[in-house]
C-alpha cells in the first residue's frame, strides 16, 4: 500500500522506555504530584513556586534521557518520507527534536509540540516564547514586558492546544495516521483519529495494549514502542 500524506500522533507511551514517566501510571499522580496542582492555570496561580520547581525538575531531567529506538525510526522515515508528514507530540520532552537532529528530515517534514515544550519559556504578559534550558523562579522576571513574568510554555488543563489549525488541516489530507502510545484519554489529541477517518485515511494505534479507543483504529500493533514502531514503519 502507498501512502503519501502522514500524520503520525505521539504521547508518553514512546518516552517511556527511555525513562520518562507517563501520566496516567496506577496511582493517578503525574510524577508524585496532582495533576491539578502543576498542570492547571488555578494550580499556577495558586502556588506559582511549587508549579515552577515541578517543571524544573523534569526539565532537569531531560538531561539525563536519550531518544529511543522508536524515535530513531519516525526520525529515520522522515528523512526517506517523499510525501507531506505531520508529526505532533503531546509530549513536552525534546526526544523527538534530538532523533530529528541526528538524522534530519526531507522537506516535507514538521514537528510540532502540541501541549508545549520544557524547554521554552513564555512570558504572561506578552506572549513571547523563548528557550529556556535553566530552572525558573516563581517569579521569574521577563524580559519581554516590564509587569510580566516567565512560565512554563506548557499547555494546562483549560488551556487550547497550539497549533490545532494546522493539525487539523494536515488530517483533513492525510491518507495514513498513525497514534504511538498515547492513552487517548485527552482531547482534542483523542478525536484525531475520527477526523482522519473522516478523510478516508487508513488509521493505526501503535501501544503496550489496546487502549479504550481501540475500536476508532483499522489496525493495531501492540508491544513496547522500542520494538513495534520500528516493525511497523519497515512495512511502509
Ligand atoms: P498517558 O500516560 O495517558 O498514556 C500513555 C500511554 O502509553 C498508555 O496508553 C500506555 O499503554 C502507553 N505506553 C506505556 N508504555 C509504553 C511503551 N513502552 N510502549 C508503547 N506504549 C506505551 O499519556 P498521554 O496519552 O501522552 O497533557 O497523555 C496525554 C496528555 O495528558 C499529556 O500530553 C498531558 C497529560 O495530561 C498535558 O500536559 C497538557
């Protein structure tokens, strides 16, 4: 089968063997933490300094975690990719970034991070998104607005996910989607798979085990990402 138009959509799930903990693990906390106290505006305003040194530390480890053999492989197909390949993270980790460093992509690729990215800054008041590789304070000064300060360019609960324009145009001409290890438990990212539906496209969830959306895919490849990514994308 040939496939011209890609959009390949990641969650936790492909970060996980590579030492980043996923959201919803058993006991319900996102790293020992409520997702309501560090992943909401209320949480922020609230305890600004609690939410910031969170952040800091995952942050501060993404220094310590390495791109997996599931992101080499998306890397290795964008860079032989002919066609048009959409790939959006709701990861806020820069493993896809570094695999797409070490092997860059044909022209016809773009990543977008569409829950944001710890590795940015974005001031309150002005809205300019900067890098940002070091800790952060509670109220860490921007020098962007003289009465603003920086947060993290995370996107929370309550907040609109960025980019959805250009997402849903890429679904709306996709003919192969693709959903590696996300739980589908948060939208918009779960109704991806309708819209390209929608558009005719073969859809495919790649997870540990079939999720609960399962039944919205044409086909599933279940095992860890580092192994069923890698096997699917041989196929194409
Ligand atoms: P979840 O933690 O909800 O789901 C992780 C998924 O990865 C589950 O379906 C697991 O079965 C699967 N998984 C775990 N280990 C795996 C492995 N080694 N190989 C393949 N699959 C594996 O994470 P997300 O779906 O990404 O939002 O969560 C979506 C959003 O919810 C996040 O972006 C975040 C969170 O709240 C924001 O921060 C805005």
């Amino acid at each position: 089968m040939s496939h011209r138009n890609l959009v390949v959509l990641t969650g936790a799930g492909i970060s996980a063997e590579s030492g980043v903990p996923t959201f919803r693990a058993s006991d319900g906390l996102w790293c020992g933490r409520r997702v309501e106290d560090v992943a909401t505006p209320e949480g922020y305003a609230a305890d600004p300094a609690l939410v910031q040194d969170f952040y800091n530390q995952r942050r501060r480890q993404l220094a310590e975690v390495q791109p997996n053999a599931a992101h080499r492989a998306l890397a290795e197909l964008a860079a032989r990719w002919a066609g048009g390949f959409l790939l959006v993270t709701q990861n806020v980790d820069d493993l896809h970034d570094r695999a797409h460093e070490e092997t860059p992509p044909a022209a016809g690729f773009e990543l977008i991070h569409m829950h944001g990215e710890l590795l940015k800054a974005r001031c309150t008041r002005s809205g300019v998104v900067t890098g940002w590789a070091g800790d952060m304070t509670a109220d860490q000064p921007s020098p962007h607005h003289p009465d603003g300060v920086m947060r993290p360019h995370i996107v929370w609960f309550g907040e609109t996910p960025l980019q959805m324009e250009r997402i849903q145009r890429a679904l709306a001409a996709c003919d192969l989607f693709v959903s590696i290890g996300t739980s589908g438990a948060v939208y918009p990212a779960a109704g991806f798979v309708q819209a390209a539906r929608h558009s005719g496209a073969r859809t495919v969830e790649i997870n540990l085990q079939p999720t609960s959306g399962a039944r919205l895919f044409d086909e599933g490849a279940y095992g860890p990402a580092t192994e069923a990514v890698p096997a699917f994308f041989d196929t194409l």
